[in-house]
C-alpha cells in the first residue's frame, strides 16, 4: 500500500495535467504534512539556519526545524495563504539586496486578462519572482511558473515549487516520441491556462539562464506553443495561434548578477575544456545565491502582447527579442565592463558614471580571479552591444 505522505498526482482522464501543474487548494494541507516529515528538507534547512547545531547534534537540530516548519505552515490552507508567506520574505529581499526596484509597462496590460509573459532569463528563481511581485503590488494574481525538472532533483523541491504554482516543463524525457508526447502535454497545459483558465504564465524565451548576457528567444518554444492549437479541429492558423496565447515580452535587468562568477566560471571551463561539469546541487546553490546576493538596482518591464500578423516562430523570437532587448535597461556597469575590455568606446562616451559607480565596480571586478574576468565582464558588456545591433542573431 502506498504511503499518502509519498504519493505524487499524476495525469488521468480527469486531471491530465496532473503530473505536471501546480498544486490546487485541496492538495495543499497534504503536500504541507509530506514536507514537515521530510528528512532531507529538514536537514537542508538545520545546514542553512542551525549550522554548528546540524553538526554537532543534528536530531535536535532537525526536531527544532521541524517544530519551526509546523509553526510556519500552520495557518496556510490555500495556495495564496503559502504565497502571501512569500511576499513578505520577498519583500525583505527586495529592501535589503537591491537598491532600487522599478516596473513600467504593466499598468498598460488589461488586469482582467491572462498573459503569457515570456522573458529573458538571469535569475532561476528571482526572474518569475520578480514579476509575481510587481503583479501583486498592483492587486493582480500571480502567475504560474515555467520550471524545467533538472531542477527538481529532490522531492521536496518539485513540493515548494509547485505550492508555488511552478508546473513542469519536461527537459529529463527521452527518445523522440516521448518528448513529442511531453511538449503536447505540456503545450495543452499552457494553452487551457490562458484561455480557459483566465491564469497567466511566466516562463523564460528559451532553456537555461543566459550566463553570456546575451538574450535571445528559441523558436522551437514558439513551436511548442502552437503544438496544441495544431491539434485542435478546424483550419491551424499560426498568427491567430500565438495572439490566442496573449504572449507579452518581458524584459528584466539587474544591475549587478549575484551569480556572476559562477556564471563566469561555467564560461571558462567550455572555453578552455569544451564541457562544464555542474556540481549536484548547484542550482540550489545558484537559487540560494541569487535571492541573498546584492544585485543593485533591478528593473522589470512589461512589453505589449505579440499580435496575429506572424507567419513563422522566427518571426514571434524576432518580435520578442526586439520588445526584450529593447525595454532591457543598461546600468553604469554594463559600459564600465564595456570599457574594461578596451571595446566599442563610442557607446561609452557621454554616459553618466558617477564615482561611487565606478568603485563599486572595481571593488567587484577586483574578487574576480584573472582568468575569469574576461568571461565576467562580457557578461555585463554584451548586453551594450546587443541593444546597439552589435551582436547577430
């Protein structure tokens, strides 16, 4: 007999994005009992809050985050209830790592409408999480979650994320057909959220953070997109596919990456060795770097919805990248990266650095190992050529 603190939902007739959507309401008081027993969360958390304690006495430890989990969760009955704790953690994020947060673009989006907000993509957690933020401080729903499951290597992962409405894009299946049945899925899912759920969606212009700076959207996600509406009864018009989805761009830009050495450091290793070898658990390592590092100051701004005159999936990326590339905002240390590389110094002239700009760049630029810093500073430094047309598709 299967253990009900175990059991995952999965798809049925009834439910056929079961395996893969987030959690709803009457699923939330199970999934909380399943993480308060779970071993490895409790463990996760002592190592993190209770280090020298995890050590030394580590079943006392795990008995204290247990008790503190409990206390936690112990009013949260609804979806909304686990994202209102949220807010308030992100709202101390926000005032203590950035200084300065700025939303434009959003106050022209209908607030009764659901979106597909596609964006570029930095940060694994903070990008969605900044865009949640701006929708609830101007009293809209939050958005569901795009998140491939290499990131959920541990059951209490796929749990938080999906008490945060993160459903799963399918990166793990293998052989042709099993993806082709995984993207099906996965593109219904997308497609009933919109248009029959009235829910919008986040999720980023293509797989992977771009650790290079550069942001461009993926044409085989469009494709995706429409794979559902291909399926559908009828004339598939490919235009009247995407404006169906609602899809607006979304640029997001930070000023300082927390994760930018590390990012560097994955840059070195497939310049010099062809490969990089991703430790076990550095994602949540990069998730945990990225919401208590430093970032200065962030910008997020909404485009406007792409419109049905598109005939091909390159030409919803173009559109994409256009609205992305062009509402990305470039902070001093973008042209001082520029100007550190001794490259393009016509972009760099008459821009306002102040000096405080400038010591806090170096002061950055100094930590970095000199073998990396030319994979640092193209990191900051490409995102001023690629809005001045410098960069290819």
């Amino acid at each position: 007999m299967t253990d009900p603190l175990l059991a995952p939902t999965a798809a049925t007739a009834d439910d056929p994005w079961g395996d893969i959507r987030p959690y709803m309401d009457h699923e939330v008081q199970e999934v909380l009992t399943r993480l308060s027993h779970d071993s490895e969360l409790l463990d996760a958390l002592t190592r993190f809050r209770l280090p020298r304690l995890a050590r030394w006495a580590p079943a006392l430890a795990r008995l204290i985050a247990a008790r503190a989990v409990r206390r936690e969760i112990a009013s949260v009955t609804s979806v909304r209830d686990f994202q209102m704790r949220i807010a308030s953690y992100m709202e101390r994020m926000i005032r203590t790592t950035t200084d300065a947060f700025e939303v434009s673009g959003l106050d022209k989006l209908d607030p009764q409408s659901a979106y597909l907000f596609i964006g570029n993509h930095r940060d694994i957690s903070l990008d969605p999480a900044f865009v949640n933020y701006a929708l609830y401080q101007s009293g809209r729903d939050t958005v569901r979650i795009a998140i491939g499951d290499n990131l959920l290597k541990k059951p209490y992962v796929t749990d938080l994320m999906r008490l945060n409405k993160s459903f799963i894009v399918p990166r793990s299946a293998r052989g042709k057909r099993a993806m082709l049945a995984a993207y099906q899925q996965l593109s219904g899912y997308i497609r009933h959220s919109i248009t029959a759920d009235n829910h919008s969606i986040w999720m980023a212009q293509r797989e992977g953070r771009a650790k290079n700076g550069i942001d461009r959207t993926d044409p085989a996600i469009i494709k995706m997109l429409t794979m559902a509406k291909r399926g559908d009864p009828g004339d598939f018009v490919f235009g009247e596919a995407v404006a169906e989805l609602k899809l607006v761009p979304v640029s997001i830009s930070y000023e300082y990456d927390p994760c930018d050495l590390q990012k560097a450091q994955e840059l070195h290793d497939v310049a010099t060795k062809g490969s990089y070898a991703k430790s076990e658990f550095e994602d949540i390592r990069s998730i945990v770097a990225g919401i208590t590092g430093s970032k200065g100051r962030v910008q997020l701004r909404f485009g406007q919805p792409v419109n049905a005159d598109m005939a091909t999936p390159d030409e919803v990326a173009a559109e994409i990248d256009r609205q992305v590339i062009g509402g990305y905002r470039l902070f001093p240390s973008h042209y001082l990266a520029l100007e550190a590389l001794g490259e393009a110094p016509e972009l760099i002239a008459r821009k306002a650095i102040t000096r405080e700009d400038r010591a806090r760049f170096n002061e950055r630029l100094a930590g970095v190992p000199e073998a990396l810093k030319p994979f640092w500073l193209a990191q900051y430094a490409n995102p001023v050529k690629h809005k001045a047309g410098r960069l290819g598709r």
